[in-house]
C-alpha cells in the first residue's frame, strides 16, 4: 500500500472508530431489516431533534449520487426539470443518472459552485412567460450543494432568497449536503441543520465524506412530502437490508455532537494549510472556506509535492499554471498537515 | 431491544466477527475511491481463483435488488425481456425494478422455485416462430436462483441443460446468487463455483444474506463482456465511494473458505431443525435442502412458537393451515436451534 | 398489387370517402399547429356531445399502442403497475410499450380476452393485504378492452362491476377502444359512449381501425384529470404538428352518426359470414359478436380458401386444425362477403 | 375561420394537393399494414434512388420530435448522451423527449443555429482527456439540422468536417431534416441528399413542413445499422398501423422532383420578401438563407402588421424591438406574398 500520504479526497479512510466500536458492540443484536429496527429508530430521533424537526420523514440511503437520483425522481412530475448550477454535481460528475431517471438538468450560472436566487428567479420566469412553454421542460425544483462542490458556502440570507423564489414558484428546494459536517463546522457558515430544515422541503446530510464508512441520511421536514418514498428506494435498488449498519453510523454520528466535531478537525487541518499557503504567497482559485482547497501551481511546484504527497486535480490554467485541490477530512492527521505545510 | 429469538430471515446480524476486524485494521489506511484499490485488487484475486476465472471481471454492488437490476439492465437491448420463473425474485419482490429500467419480465411456470430447460426453450421457439414477433418482447436472457427463493438447488445436470439452450439461442444466462454460500456448502449440491463461471454470463455471490454487513460480488467471467460496466453502476447510484468496504469484506470472506464455512453452519443448523421437524411429524410445504426451511402449521401451532420465536409467514393454506419459513444462517447458534426445537 | 381479396385485419384500406372528402375541401384552409385550431374545437364539441361528457379534456393521438402507452404512464406512479388481461394487447402487442414507461402489467386471468372483476378485486386485495407490499408494485390502475382482442363485449353490468371495484381501490379505469365503433354498433352491445364516459376515468375512441387513416380520440371525462397531458404527448413524440388531420377525421367521424354506421357495415358483414359458417358446420373458438370472427378450420380447408382470400393465423390447435381470424371492417363490401362464402 | 393571413409557421395547411389526391385514387386497396406494403417499397425505392443509397433502410414516421427521440436512443448506449447545439430543437422545444430516453443532451456553443467541427471535436476531447470520464456522460452522437431552427445552412465543407470528427471518435452522425426541401430548394445550399447519404449515418427528410400531412422519412445509409429499428420504433408508439398513408405521400413528393419544387415555392416566396425588407430598410437578425426570416421590427411596426397578418414571435431585443419570424412554405401563395410586401 501507498506510503505517499494523501489530500486528494475527503473519503479516503474508513470511518471514525466509534462508529466500528458501535458496529462491534451491535453486531450480533438480531434486527428486522429494511430500516424497521430500533436503531434505525433511535437515529431518525437524534437527527429529528438536531433539526428541530418533529414530524421529519427521515431515511438512510448508501451513496450520494444515489439520494440525489432518487430524492429527483421523486420530486419531479415526467414534465418537469430541476435548475441546477453548470457546475452542480448531478450536472457533471454522476454519470447521467438524473437523464436515467428522464429528467432534464436546466442548467444556470454559478460563480464559485454557487447559483443566485436571481437567476433562479429568471430560469422560471423565462418558462412561465413562454407561449411555447407547453413544448418545453417546466422547471420543477431547484439543486444546491450546501457546501458547493467548489467547497463554497451559501449565507442565511442567500438561502432565504432561494427558497423565498421556490416558495412563489411553488416548487421543492432540495440541498446536498454530501460536505454538509465541513459546512457546519465552519466559523464562516450561519446556516444551521434547523434552518436547512425551516428553508428546504428535503435535504441530505452526508455520512460518506463526513465520517461514516458510507451513507447518507435523507430528512423531509414535512411528513409524507414524498408518499412511498420506501417503495421508490427499493424500486431504484436502494433500499439496503440490514438499514442498521446505516442507523447505527448516524446514530453514533448524532450522539455528543460527532458530526460537528468531525467537520471542526477538517476545518481546522484546512485553516492550517491555507495559512501557510497564504504565507508562502500561492494564490487560490476559489474563495472556499470549508475544507476544499483550490490553489494555483505550476509543474515544477507539482512535481515537488506529488512525490510525496497525493493531491486532486482539477483545471489547467494558462501558462501550464494548475489549480490543484487540496481535500482534509474527519481523518486528516495534524502529522500530516505538518508534513504537507513542510513541503509547499 | 426484542428478547424474542428470530428465524424469521438471514439478515438478521451484523457481519461475521472476522470482517469488521478486518475494516477495524485497515480503517486508517488510505485508499483511491471507487474500487480501484488495494484490497479491491485482492478480493477480485481471489474471487476469480476461487472461480477458476483468471480473465473475470469482478464488481462489488451494495445490495441483490440493485445487482440484478443493473446487471440485467446492463445485458438487455431495449426491445428484448428477462425469461424468469413466476416466482423469480426480479418478479415478485423488488418492487418493479427491472420495469423502471424498461424491460418485461417474460414469467414461465416454476416448481418449489425451479424452471426447466424445456419451458425456457419453449418461451424463446414462441417467440422466434410468431409471424408478428416484431411487436413483441424478445427474450433477450434468462435470470434463474441458485439457490431458488424456495431453497431449492439447480443440479449441475440442470444448469447445463438450461445454460446449453441459451447457447442455442445465443442469449445470457444470469444467476441470481443471493444466498450463494448456502448451496455451495449444501450436501445435495453439485455446482462449484468454477461450474457457475464457466457456464453462466453473469452471476453474482451474495454478502449481505452470507455474512457480510452487505455487498454482491457480481462475476463476469467473459472479461468485457458487458463494457463500461463502471459507468453503468455509477449511473443508477450504485457505486460506493469506498469500494474497499465492500472489497475488504469480500476478501475476508474468501480467506480460509470462510465463505463456505459459513453456509456449512447454517446448513448444519436447518438440518438439525428439519429433522426434529420431520421427528416430529410436521410436514414441509418445499422439500428445501438448503437453509430456508418451508413448513406448514396450523395457527395455534404457530401462536405458540411466536411467543418466543419470530419465524417468517409465507402463504395461507386451506382449513387456516399456513406455510412458514424458518431461515438459518452463518449467524445462527446452536443455542437459538436448541430453543427453537424444544418450542416445535 | 395483389389480386386476392382480404379478411386478414381491419386496417386494410385508406380511409371512409367522406373523410378524404372534407381534408380535401380544408386542405388550404390555414389554422394553428398542435389541436389548438378551430376543426379540434369542433370535433371535441361533437365527442363531448356524443358522449354526453360537457367538462371532458379530448385529445386526439395517432396509434393504439401510442395512447396506450401515455395514457397508462401519465395515470400510474412510479411504483404502480396496470391491471390487464393476460391478452391484453398491451401485455402481448405492444413490445413492451409499458414497461418502456417504467411500469409493470400485473396480468389476471381472462376468458375469450374479459375479465372478471372478482379477480381484479383479488388482485388489489392481495397486495394490500401483503405485508410486504412496499417491496412489490402496486396496482395503480386498471385497463380493459372494449371490445376486447378476441371481439367479445362486456356487458353494462360487468362494466359498472370493474367500475366500482375501481372507485373503491380508488384506482382510474381506463378502457381501449381501439375498435369501439365495431362495439356501438353490435346488436348484442348495451354499454354506450355515455356509459363509458360515466364509468370510465379515460377511455378512447378508435379511429384507425374504424374508417379513419388513422387517429384513436382519448376522452377524460372529468376536466383536468391528467395535468398537462398535452405536454406528456409532446414528451412522448405523439404531438402532431398538423392536429387538424386528425381532428377532421373525427370531426367527420362524429357527423350524422357516421362512426356508429361504419361500426354497422363490419357487423352487418360478420353476422353474414358467422351464419353461412355456422350452416356450413364450422365450428368457433370464440363466441365473439363483433367484426372479428375465430373460426376452426383445418389445413386443406384453409389451403384452399387462401388461395383466393387473405386470412389472420391465430392459433395452432391440436390435430393440426388453427384459429384463423376473419376480420371485418368499414371497408368491407358485400361483394366480397359473397366471395368469401362461397368459398367456405 | 381566422381571416388574417398567416406567415407564423410552415405547418399552416394541409398537404399537397397531388398528395391527397393520390390518397383518393389509392383508398380503397387492400394492403398490408406496418410499411410492409407496395405503396412503401416504392417510395423507399424512390428515397434510396434520389439519396444514391441503394443499399439504406428507410422508415417512415410520424413527426418530429418522435423521429429525434427514436433516432437518438436507439443510437446511443444508456451511458451515452447526444452532442448537440445550444439552440438544437431537441435541447429547446421537445419538452424533454431525449431526456424522457434516459440520455443527456451535451450542448455546444453555435452561431445562428450552426456549431463548428471545433467545439464537436474539444467537446468529444475533453471527456476522453478526462480521468475522470466513467462517471461522466460519454459523447455519443452528433446532432444537428439542416437547415437549422434559424434557416441556416451548413456548408458541404462543413458538414464534411464535422462527418470527418465523427469518424475520427467513432460516433454517428444524425441529421434532422424537418425542413430538408427548404434547404435542397436553396441556391445557396451546396449539400445534396446524395451528400448526406454519404457523410451521415442517419439523417430524415421531412415532410410535415414540406407538403405532406405529416411524416417524415428516416434514411439509414447502411443496411441494419440500427438493428430491429421496426420493434423500438413500436415500443415507443411510432408504428402507423397503415403505414401506405405514410409511404404514398412521400412516394408523391420523390416523383418528379416535387419535394424540390415545394421548397422552391417557398424560397422563392422568402426571397421577394427579404429583398422587400432589405429596400425599406429593415434590419434581419440571422442571415437566414432559407424559408424563415427573422427580421427586427418595433411594436408599432408589429402591432400595424398583425393586424392583418400572423407572424411568430421569436425573441426581445433592447429599446422594445423584437424578432419577428416570418416563415413561408410549399402553400405560400404569390397573392400572400404581396399583401405582405404591402404592408411592411
């Protein structure tokens, strides 16, 4: 195995060990399956609470691309659409699924992974104020990231605008949260799990990135929005058998706080890191405050780094200048964040 | 948390003991995404030496629904169906997830879950002798159980039978291995693994019902017979982030046979109870050599026993008697065998 | 051109004189594209009358498989499927049409191509009283033929059974009248346009086997059961662009009762036929009262019959007698009503 | 009956009058139905002559979006999408279709409906440069029209170059003609139907827009490259039951040059009409050469025009202007014309 250390990604590890403590101590309790168990139960009441949200429908699902194809296909009617940013992760890295499931992806403008309410506001009109519009995709709900997958950050107030904008179109705000620990960790974000819950008519709250061996928990603040939503999850082949291998992991995630905790040890790793960048006088490409790093490098600064060290690429600037990520974690050890500090 | 014991399916645990200490030693390890890992790299080694299938191409899904869903998907033309029994899975229980992805289930009769070669071959002549055949489904591949969702095993004579008429007719022959370690370590079994690759298309080995927390290996033993499989899964959501989860598991399970193993305890286990069954004078409704047991109570025969014991209903019969399904598994004690045999 | 006169189906010939007539004295008349002209207006004015139906949405498609397919996706949910005859012709016919939509057929069983509501009762009733129902497709519907593929009628009272075994499952009944005039013309018949727009959710007229070039005329009685339904058409690529074609056809079809007196040509045609076989000592495989006739016939009588009359092969018997369908139509003429006698 | 004359579309009339006249004198003979009759193989004979392709498949549909959605699916892998322009009428105005086929159009930039070899070929390059490609959506097919939404026409050279990107990444290229006569008509076009025969690998001449009731014809160059193209067309609900009412109007149009000479009528009457504008001055916004005309009017401009005559609204411009569209046809009358030229 690779003895490189590695900023690549944010899931490169397996999941926090309390969680494999809880699967351990767990492990031969007999269960039903499906998501009917107590542990499933005992879960959907934490994360219910942490977002204020009473009467939530809640459920587990494995993957990201997964809930967002799966949350869409329930949201839209055939005839409809879902707006998203150019640089929205069902628009570019999920393979089609959302064409798969017969939807069409209306893209808008982003600046730094984020869309405006404004041009939200404009992607429906232009339809509504169409004579043709019966020729065309309606637009059927919108899709943000919450942090976007540029690592940015939407405030309170931009996503009071957006889901003010869905709420005259009458159609659901549905926010990925697959970062969401790294957003809510973040000393810059003042958007909490409640008011996502206030504001949204389903979001997700990663496991996959954000601690868990994988995982996903899907909250619908108002109970029955998505009617045979269990139905849908196993027609898509998502419905996982034994739910409390999921269960547990949120459970343990929601238990003393966790998930914050988690995301605070990436920020923090990713705070040090940009400092130093700063200091060093790299330049960035993306104002991200969470913990995605896109920094400018060219080849031979690269080549340097890569010998040790494993990074993401992203985009090829001009003057074979690269904007490379760098992604810390759950996981991201202070040892490593000396060591890469040591290398730029 | 119920102090009731259960028989009343095989995913009722965790995993077996020996791989979450295998994900607990390898937690912190960093790994690349997506399957294209170390321990990926391994698991898929052994499979295919298991197999006697050096070319395979080997992937890990989550779950059998989404397996066969995306394996048959994967297989079809979309003018053509799947030539299942009645009672096929695909047709029953996963909620119509093989029509979400277009297709027709083309149903032929079945005994105790078996389908014969000559009904299967009677199905495709229909077909390819119908003057108006253009406007109809053609079958395009065969989906068969082993074991069935009865119990029941396929001989080896059998499965030759019925992989030689999709010869003739040049189309795929899939095995839905769910409970896979349960026939591979029956007595009454005559298929190895190493028949199923080379007589089969496709097939997958089941984890979740095996052993494992979850996860299918899904075998093709004909590398690139399906191309762009990758993208395929990662289309319909079903692509784990961290393959390794998946890997690491699979791996355990196929050290040290420990896959057969397994099945050998449930096995073992149903064995003993028909016997007492049989001792005892109940009758069976599916003469079931494998670990799901189908036996017929009448209804304070079974209050009794659910007092202490959850057992599986499977159909009323006539004068109030009802079918019942007993599982054994990899999970199940001698203890929980002993109980449930001094309630019968 | 072959010389041989025709039985072999009902789609043999253009369309009735009349209708040629008025697209000709229409044809530089200029309208609006998509249904929105003033000859749609007109025709839906006249069905809406003829079927007593004031508040009905009329839409007029191309094909059969073509309305069946959007009418039965745009009533059912993702995880509903269609109740059908096993014969039902979009279970057989339509290769695979509706599960191209996403949806499965859950088939009951049928006599001379009629069911019984007692098993369309069953079948709702055995998956709500499934506990497993979330795991399996629910029946979202209804679909029935009216007449059905063998030509056979149900009666007021059979309608107004499946009707209310609908309304209290809460499901839409939805009736194929692909050969409906070939239906309101039957002596035998007491189901009327008015009945069906009383009991049915949706049903259609067809015009392509019943005098027109083409066109089937979906009827919802109760306004704005399907939401934009003009747009599902347009989703589907069943929009014609020139919707006036096909509302001048119905328009004229639907003048002077001329859908009723075509209906009465093909009956008028087939009672003939029925009585000269009966003198003659054939025998029928389906008692079937409308334009299409299923007559037994061995291998020399047919021989000699086709070489001078086109006939459908339906079905091989045993001592190598078939089912050979005699279709009549609109079209027919009395001249070759004589011919064919004599040839009997 | 409106009284205004109408300039707002190229689908205003009926068809042809010789079209409908050989509809007459064919009507009441007997044929075969599903295109597998005389009236079919002769004008597949007659399109395979005019297009030098002895050897093409040739189907007959209805419309369209019907022919986009049934050519592009049955070309691309479900891990495919379609490369097509900004403005293409599959990503604009077919509510979806592709999309509703389970595949993603990858839109490119154009100018005046045309894209470049360039953008095919960096949009194609950019996916296979990727590393991360599986799980993106794989370019492929091309999609473009000529003549395009907005009355440009690719040059031979230019369809050359991007047939020659095609062949270089392996993909096919599709041609949607829906006003093909208008484009052959022109003499500005350099593009022949022995051209696209040669350097597509489907494309379809349209007849809706080009004297026909409805149909437009799907010329596939090389035998069986799209196999049981007859099954996926009726699985999507595009099979004319009377295939003849199809095949005898396009066997009209392919006799003695008449398509050409209809897109003649039409040029001819859009060239007096542009030479008109340009003398009195006004300004055009694409420099269409075929049967649409996009010129820049006022409101009070609009408002005095409309009085009399429909025109389309295509667009808002700055300072209250607008792009009008003015489209003439085969039934475009000389008399029409010059009403027309009077009031501008």
């Amino acid at each position: 195995m690779s003895k490189k250390i590695s900023f690549a990604c944010d899931y490169l590890e397996g999941a926090h060990p309390e969680i494999l403590k809880k699967l351990m101590e767990t492990n031969m309790v007999q269960t039903q399956g499906y998501g009917l168990d107590e542990f499933s139960e005992s879960a959907k009441k934490k994360i219910r609470q942490a977002c204020d949200a009473p009467e939530a429908d809640i459920f587990f699902l494995v993957g990201g691309t997964q809930t967002n194809e799966i949350v869409i296909y329930s949201l839209l009617k055939s005839y409809q659409g879902v707006i998203s940013a150019e640089t929205g992760h069902i628009n570019v890295h999920e393979a089609g699924a959302i064409e798969f499931g017969g939807h069409k992806i209306l893209t808008i403008k982003q600046q730094y992974g984020k869309v405006n309410y404004k041009d939200i506001k404009q992607c429906l009109q232009y339809y509504w104020d169409d004579s043709n519009r019966d020729h065309m995709v309606m637009p059927g709900m919108v899709y943000i990231s919450q942090p976007t997958e540029y690592g940015t950050l939407y405030s309170l107030q931009e996503l009071e605008e957006i889901s003010s904008v869905c709420k005259e179109y009458k159609i659901p705000l549905y926010v990925d949260g697959a970062r969401l620990a790294y957003a809510l960790a973040c000393p810059e974000n003042n958007v909490s799990l409640k008011d996502l819950a206030r504001l949204c008519d389903v979001f997700y709250i990663g496991g996959t990135k954000c601690g868990a061996l994988f995982g996903e928990a899907v909250v619908i603040p108002k109970h029955n929005f998505i009617p045979h939503f269990f139905t849908l999850i196993k027609q898509q082949g998502a419905l996982l058998a034994k739910g409390r291998i999921n269960a547990i992991q949120f459970d343990t995630l929601f238990t003393d706080d966790l998930y914050i905790k988690l995301g605070k040890i990436a920020i923090d790793a990713a705070q040090k890191i940009k400092e130093a960048l700063k200091n060093k006088g790299y330049e960035f490409d993306v104002p991200s405050p969470t913990n995605q790093i896109f920094v400018i490098l060219n080849q031979s600064q690269l080549d340097k780094i890569q010998e040790f060290v494993s990074l993401g690429f992203w985009e090829n600037l001009d003057n074979g200048r690269k904007v490379i990520r760098i992604a810390t974690s759950w996981a991201t050890t202070e040892e490593n964040v000396k060591k890469l500090i040591e290398l730029l």
